[in-house]
C-alpha cells in the first residue's frame, strides 16, 4: 500500500514535468567554422498526401519534411507575474503573442533565414485562446515590422502564414496549447480539453481549416501538442471516455476532412507522458507505442501522419524533470548508439519502418533540439549527433524547435538555430561558432528517398469499440442503415478482408484490386440468409450474412458483441464466384504471411487472401455463444 505522503509527493511531482526547452545551456566553446549553409529544397505541387511510409506532394514526388518551429503564437507566459514583463516569460523571450521576434526583425528577413538553414516547411504554434483573442498586438511588438500595428494575434498569424507561403514553404498549423502560455508542464493544457470543452477545440480547428484552404502551401492540421496526465489523470488511448486521445483525434480528423478542407494532413502526435514520475509508481512516455494495437483510419486515405518528440534530458520512463520529480530511470542521453536506435524503433520509428500494416504511416518527429553554444556537456552533445545519425539513417521527417529566438551580446535561450538581438543583429547557425551547424548541415544534405513514390495498397483498421466507426463518405451521407447499433464501414475504395471473433476488430485493404465499388455506389444491408444458395452453404448450422452475387463486405454493425447487419457494396465488374470459408472461433486464420498486421490484438481472428474478397460472415445463437463473428466466406476475385 502506498502511503499518503508518497502520494502527495508524487502529486507534486507531476507540477513540475518540464517543458522542451526549460534546461538552461551551460557555458560555450567555439568549434571550427561550421559548413555552408544547404539550399533550400526544389520545388514541390501541393496538396500533400502520403503513400506508405512517405509523404508525396500533388505529383507523387517524395516531400520529406525538413522542418523548424517559429513558437510564439501558442504563448511564452510562464503562467505567474506581469504577462508584460520580459521576466515573466519563457527564457525572458516576449512573443507578445505572436511567432516570435516580429519586433527584432521583419518577416522576410526571418523567412529569408529559414531558406539558408535548408528548411521547406514550418510548424507554426497556435493557442486556442489566440483564435479567440481580439486585443491588439502592441506597437512595440512589431517594432521591426510597422505594418502589422494594429492587428490582433490572429491577423499577425496570418501575415505569418502567407510570408512562409508566399516563399515556398509549407506551413502545418499546430495547436499547441489551449490557452496562451508557455508548453509544457502541468498547466491548464495537459489535454485538448483541458481549459476548454472538446466541442470548443474541434470548431476552432473548423475554423482554422477553412480560413486557410485556398492557401494550398497550408498543408496540415498537427492536433494537439504533447498529450499528457494532469494531477489527477491520465490520457489514454482507447478507452473511449473523455480523456481518450485516440477517439478524439480520430473524430476531428475525420472532421476536417469532411468539413473544412479535405487536402490537409492530419497528424496525431503519440500520448507524450502517463503516471507519476515517482520511482516504484507506473510512468512512462508512450510516444506512438499502442498504435501498433490501435491505429487511425480517416475517411479519405493517404492523409494520416504520426508525430513524437524527443529531447535529450527526457527517456522512454523519464519526465525530464530535475530534482522534484526525478526518477532513476534514463535519459535519452544515458544510452548507446545502439540503445537509443533501438529504443527510438520501439517507441516511433517502427510505425514508419513495417510495411503493408493497418499502422504503417508516415512519421514526423516534430520536436527536438539542444542548447547551442554555450551547451558543453558531453552527453548532450553525443546525445545530439546520435540523434541526427538516427534521423538519416531512418530518412525520417522531422522538424528543429525552436528556429527563432533572442540573444543579447551573442548570450541567451540558446536553442534557436537564429537569434536577434534587441537592435535586430543576427546571431546565426552558419556563423561559425555554433557546434551544431555541422550536424545540422548532415541533417539537411543527407541522401534520402526523392523522385516518384509508387502508390500503395492500404490497410485499414475498423475499431467500432465504444461508438460508430463509419470512415465511408458515401455512406455518410446516408440514412443510418442500421439504427441503436455501432457501425464499421471501410473507407471508400477498400473492401473487408478481416474480422476478429471478439473486440469487434475489423481490416479493410484495396490490395490486388483497387477500388471494387461502381459509380452509382449501389449498397446492400443484408440481415438474414436471403443470398445463401441451398447447393452452397457453406456455414451449416450457423447463421449467414452473405452478399448478393457481384457484390462485397465494406461494413458490418454489432449490439455489444453481436453481430447485427452486414453492409455489401455492389461491384463495377463481376466477381469471381469461388469460395471457401475460413474458420476463426478456435484460433487465428490468416494467410501465411498476411498483410495487414494484428488487426485485432489479442483476439482471434480470420482473414482473406489478397485475392479474394469477403462475401459473408457467419456466427451462430447457440446456448453460450455471444452471437460474435466465427467464419468469413472469402470468394476470389476474378
């Protein structure tokens, strides 16, 4: 039993979880002059989507992300004193509520440093609280650009937002934080709902969407910033309360898609830390760890990209704090070359690394950085060159925090690849005195996949666990075809190859075939035997949901675990009319080496070949059976 006092220590312990920037860089040596800076990436077609584990542009050209943060407009308030007072901010860095450094430097002049550093995109912060915020910003604020006077943060933003664009650059807009203030401790902004309702974070996400779309170089929605516990809870992923990431992520995405603009990447950064940072208590930084068991399907495919951050005083079980709140448990920085690959794989980079499963996708590691040049520890610095080896080595997308920051007399934050000082003097990566310029040259040079991304099949995940999980947009747009019950619909394009016993788990695929269902997007909801010939029954004693010849499963619904309707899309040719039934009461029956992954962990389940598809499901209502999938009637294809 765990005593009182170590719970209220532990309590306090979860106020102090740092934010990534929040250690303090020791004093500098000046290496070597570094590298010349890289170009900036050639041109690219937007809008983004994605074909397997790469990000692709309108023409199918590979667009990996190299990618920095401009932070500021999310807040640098630390949450206590004068909000006007430098002091009382992050580093003594004013944003004035707003990306940081508009009064240092003028917005091309800025944008003009992103290019040298070889970027081609920039995740750019936001606050709820910002969308909402009408005072205007103070002259001082914008003292190097004038013509911004008078504007709200919003309006600023959007200045922001066409400079970036205007160059070349792709903007992702992230909402970082609900209220405007410094990320990320125990503060109000834990979660997405946490200073707010759900339902006020997906309409300023609508609306953010929508006043963008015809600004086709805005080319994602990065949801929510670094989803973690508060005193008093956890966030999870899966559990279906209010407090579950995955159902909320999953639900706006798919609403922007559908509503607000159907081009933008939706990336879902994994759940960034659980428990109490207290040895001999559960903690623990999940990252991307349950998307293997779990994993998104929205309703238009080739737009889902997943997002984790690492920082060197961090670990896969520590908070990053430093005295309260302390654990014994390693730093990303305690471990080998090896170690941290393997740990990284473990944790993020897998996702990106297996093919043809319901999770694979593109990985985005949209936070890391170090203290610049006045970081001398030896650790830190290693941890940062293997970080970046790790980076090439994988070709992952990844994205620098922060880009911009203040110096005075070339001293200050430090982790900024560019800094202004108060009377607009560049302290840059490329002057020579920053020890990271030729790791970051490595980065941003390193050989990589570029040119033509041949399209992909998809494998898709349905998990109507505790709601409809209906991804069809056609099917969406109809009458609900089976009411009081939970509905699964692949996405449209994909037929279902699979189905767990239990759990409700189903897989869709477009593999070998493509897109089966014809223009007049004909449908059947077929409740009873009707389709089951008499010469071929291929479930005896079991009940049988089977489509009408030339036609295939897209859906199914359940009450609790039971089976209720099977949904059959008609094809647009004819389909082949040999069949089998494949078994899955009594244990796994999948092809050898199926595609597809473990679509439902833990579970039974059964699967098609990729040249068939399922035409049927059987289950039975004997005495102390839940009525729950046992057999799918997989027919082939042609």
């Amino acid at each position: 039993m765990v005593s009182r006092s170590l719970i209220c220590s532990a309590l306090t312990a979860v106020v102090i979880l740092l934010a990534p920037t929040a250690q303090q860089p020791q004093a500098a040596e000046r290496p070597a002059p570094a590298p010349a800076a890289a170009q900036p990436a050639a041109a690219w077609t937007p809008p983004l989507s994605t074909r397997g584990r790469y990000i692709v542009d309108a023409t199918g050209n590979r667009f990996k992300l190299k990618s920095g943060n401009w932070h500021g407009a999310s807040g640098t308030w630390n949450g206590s004193g004068n909000a006007d007072d430098n002091a009382s901010h992050h580093a003594g860095e004013n944003s004035g509520r707003m990306p940081l450094g508009l009064d240092r430097a003028p917005i091309a002049d800025i944008v003009s440093g992103f290019r040298e550093l070889g970027v081609n995109s920039v995740r750019l912060p936001f606050s709820n609280e910002m969308v909402h915020d009408a005072r205007p910003v103070t002259d001082a604020s914008v003292a190097a650009n004038p013509g911004l006077r008078g504007r709200t943060p919003l309006q600023v933003y959007d200045a922001v937002v066409a400079a970036l664009t205007d160059a070349g650059l792709a903007v992702i807009l992230n909402n970082h934080t609900n209220t405007t203030r410094w990320c990320c401790a125990v503060d109000g902004n834990e979660r997405w709902n946490a200073s707010q309702t759900t339902a006020v974070w997906e309409n300023d996400w609508l609306f953010m969407a929508r006043r963008y779309k015809d600004n086709r170089r805005v080319v994602g929605a990065d949801l929510y910033n670094e989803v973690r516990r508060n005193v008093l809870d956890d966030p999870n992923w899966g559990l279906g309360d209010d407090h579950d990431w995955f159902a909320a992520s999953q639900h706006l995405g798919d609403r922007i898609l559908q509503e607000a603009n159907a081009d933008l990447l939706i990336i879902v950064e994994g759940i960034n830390w659980t428990g109490i940072p207290v040895d001999g208590l559960p903690h623990a930084r999940p990252t991307l760890e349950p998307v293997q068991r779990l994993s998104h399907t929205l309703v238009r495919s080739g737009k889902l990209v997943y997002s984790a951050h690492f920082y060197d005083y961090t670990g896969p079980h520590h908070s990053g704090a430093t005295g309260t709140g302390e654990t014994s448990d390693p730093r990303y920085r305690d471990f080998t070359p090896a170690e941290l690959r393997d740990v990284l794989y473990q944790q993020a980079f897998y996702v990106a690394d297996q093919r043809d499963q319901h999770f694979t996708a593109p990985v985005w590691i949209s936070e890391f950085g170090i203290g610049g040049r006045d970081e001398t520890g030896a650790r830190q610095r290693a941890w940062f060159e293997n970080f970046i080896d790790q980076l090439i080595a994988t070709d992952a997308d990844f994205a620098y925090w922060p880009l911009v920051g203040w110096h005075e007399n070339r001293k200050g934050n430090g982790w900024a690849l560019l800094s202004w000082d108060a009377a607009g003097h560049r302290m840059g990566l490329y002057d020579g005195d920053d020890w990271r310029a030729a790791a970051w040259t490595r980065l941003v040079t390193a050989a990589g996949r570029t040119g033509p991304v041949a399209p992909t099949s998809h494998w898709s995940m349905l998990s109507p666990d505790h709601a409809d999980f209906d991804q069809s947009l056609r099917m969406r747009a109809l009458p609900d075809w089976d009411p009081g019950a939970r509905k699964a619909v692949c996405p449209d394009g994909e037929r279902l190859i699979g189905l767990g016993h239990t759990g409700n788990r189903g897989l869709c695929t477009d593999t070998t075939a493509g897109d089966l269902w014809g223009a007049s997007a004909a449908h059947e909801v077929v409740f009873d035997d009707r389709h089951v010939t008499a010469n071929n029954d291929w479930a005896s004693g079991y009940s049988k949901l089977q489509c009408p010849p030339n036609a295939f499963l897209i859906g199914y619904s359940v009450r609790g675990a039971a089976v209720s309707r099977a949904l059959c899309a008609a094809s647009a040719t004819p389909l082949g009319t040999t069949g089998r039934t494949v078994w899955f009461d009594r244990g796994d029956n999948r092809p050898t080496a199926a595609k597809g992954g473990d679509f439902a962990y833990g579970r039974y389940k059964g699967q098609c070949a990729d040249r068939e598809y399922a035409a049927g499901i059987a289950y039975t209502g004997r005495v102390g059976s839940s009525r729950t999938p046992d057999a799918l009637y997989c027919r082939t294809l042609r």
